[in-house]
C-alpha cells in the first residue's frame, strides 16, 4: 500500500472529523510489532489530547492499536505477544493474553475499537480499521479526546464518524473490509 496515497486521502477527512468534534484525529499505521502515528489533526479544546508524528506505542494499550491489532492474522498477533509483551501502562490496560484476545474478537464483531485510559488516563479513544487492496488491515483512524467529552450522544456521533470515514477511505484504496459491520462510506 502507498502510504502517500493513504494519507493524502485521509488528512481531508481527518480535518473534517476534526472540526465537526473539536477533538483530536489520528491516523496510525504498523511498523515492527507496534503502531505509529502517520498523521494527526489536533482538536481545538485547551484540554485535548495530542500525539506527535512517528510517536510508538503498543498495539493493545490503544485504540488505534487495537483497531489493527484485531485483523491480524492469529499467528501475527501471537509473534507480537510474543515479541514485545503485554506491558502496563496505566491501571486499565489490558495486560492478560486471554482478555485481550477476546476483546479483539469484540472488536472484530463491532467494526471499531476502544480504549478507556488504557494509554493515558482520563481518555478515551476510539478507531476503526482501514482495509488495503490485499483485504488486510493497512491503518486505522481514530479520535482521542478526554473521558468527560467522548460519552453520551457524542460517543455514538464519534463511532459512526469513524466507521464511515474507515470505510470511505477503504473503498477509495480499493479494499475491501473482513467484517459486513463496517459501515458504508459517506
């Protein structure tokens, strides 16, 4: 996949994300068992929360980690277990083999991934997976904001961003997504 492509066709929609929720979008990718954030978008609020391009961190203490992490095949989610652990990073992070595999499988079930400050506390993020042309996961898009300002009918507004935004840019490198839950480009 041209990552180039990806991203030209992605920061348009990030902005608009963006500006609709006033809140931080990301756009992350995998490389060598973690995931990396490609691009981003930051939020207008004084309080939001920021990440900087080329930042590392571990696919399960994450949303946009997650949201990858989950269309792996079993044998790359195992050589990453294996590789680099379940580490801690706050008090909710998911650090049981058994837990997260399960979650990955709700996520699959779900079309997007989340995280409750499994990274960062007091956050909450939120992602959906973008398909390349060989139908494997290529990135995923997500938003990142404070716990107190992603609930109620904003987390739903958020979810259904992202899942359309996840899908648009799918189709748009010709992929195709795994799971029928993902939803229908805007």
């Amino acid at each position: 996949m041209d990552r180039e492509s990806l991203h030209d066709l992605a920061l348009p929609r990030m902005e608009s994300i963006s500006r609709q929720i006033g809140e931080t979008v990301v756009l992350c990718g995998l490389r060598a068992n973690t995931g990396v954030c490609l691009e981003k978008v930051e939020g207008h609020h004084a309080l939001r929360v920021s990440y900087e391009l080329g930042d590392t961190y571990p696919l399960h203490a994450a949303a946009t980690g997650k949201a990858i992490f989950a269309y792996l095949s079993a044998e790359e989610r195992t050589r990453v277990i294996d590789s680099i652990g379940l580490p801690r990073r706050t008090d909710t992070t998911i650090t049981d083999a058994a837990a997260l595999l399960a979650e990955l499988e709700t996520i699959r079930a779900q079309g997007y991934a989340e995280s409750r400050g499994e990274s960062i506390s007091g956050t909450i993020g939120i992602a959906a997976p973008i398909f390349g042309r060989s139908g494997h996961v290529a990135a995923s898009i997500g938003i990142s904001a404070p716990a107190h300002r992603a609930e109620g009918p904003r987390h739903a507004t958020m979810i259904e961003l992202l899942l359309r935004t996840a899908a648009a840019l799918t189709q748009e490198l010709g992929g195709q997504a795994p799971n029928e839950r993902i939803a229908t480009p805007c």
